[in-house]
C-alpha cells in the first residue's frame, strides 16, 4: 500500500461585512501520477473482478429461481392431480402428515 497522502496547511482569508478572519485549512497533497496510475489500475481491476463475479452470481440465482419454480409448479401438479381422486387416498392433506401442525391452531 502507498504511504498516506501529506497535508499542508493553506491559511484563507475569510471576510464578512464587519470582521476579517484567517482560517487555517488543511489540504492533501497529490501523489505523483505514477503512483496514481497504479493505484487507478489496481482499482479498475478490482472493480472488474466483482463485476464478473457478480455477473456470475446473477446468473446462479436466475438459474436456481427457475429451477425452483419449475418444481413448485410440479408440486402443484402433483398436488392437484392427486386431489382429484379423494376416493383413492391419495389426497394430500395437514392430516396425512403427522408431523405438521397448523399455525392457526394454538
């Protein structure tokens, strides 16, 4: 990493209609354009491999969303489809499963 950018105190001149002020600011020097540069391009760089990655990233869950709702909608075939037979016992219900318990019940 580059050393910190020095400051230098810069005295300003700060009038109003009755007083005159001298206010001591501090400004921060450039570094050369060679360590700029570099340190432009390390950042560019930088910049570049998020945005690949959160390319990358973007597609994996545009992927993993379709995939979850094709097998959403398949489970609602299936659901639907074996509903339609109560008479078989295949209908899915809170019943058929002992493990579920309905929230609206205390």
């Amino acid at each position: 990493m580059s050393p910190p950018i020095k400051a230098r105190k810069l005295h300003v001149r700060i009038s109003s209609q009755n007083t005159s002020k001298i206010r001591t600011v501090e400004i921060g020097l450039h570094r050369n354009s060679s360590e700029m540069e570099k340190l432009n391009s390390q950042l560019y760089w930088q910049n570049y491999c998020i945005i690949k990655e959160n390319e990358r990233l973007r597609r994996k869950a545009q992927q993993l969303n379709q995939e979850n709702q094709a097998l959403l909608s398949e489970l609602k075939q299936k659901l639907a489809k074996g509903c339609s037979n109560p008479e078989q016992g295949s209908c899915l219900s809170s019943t058929s499963n002992p493990n579920y318990s309905d929230p609206s019940k205390p």
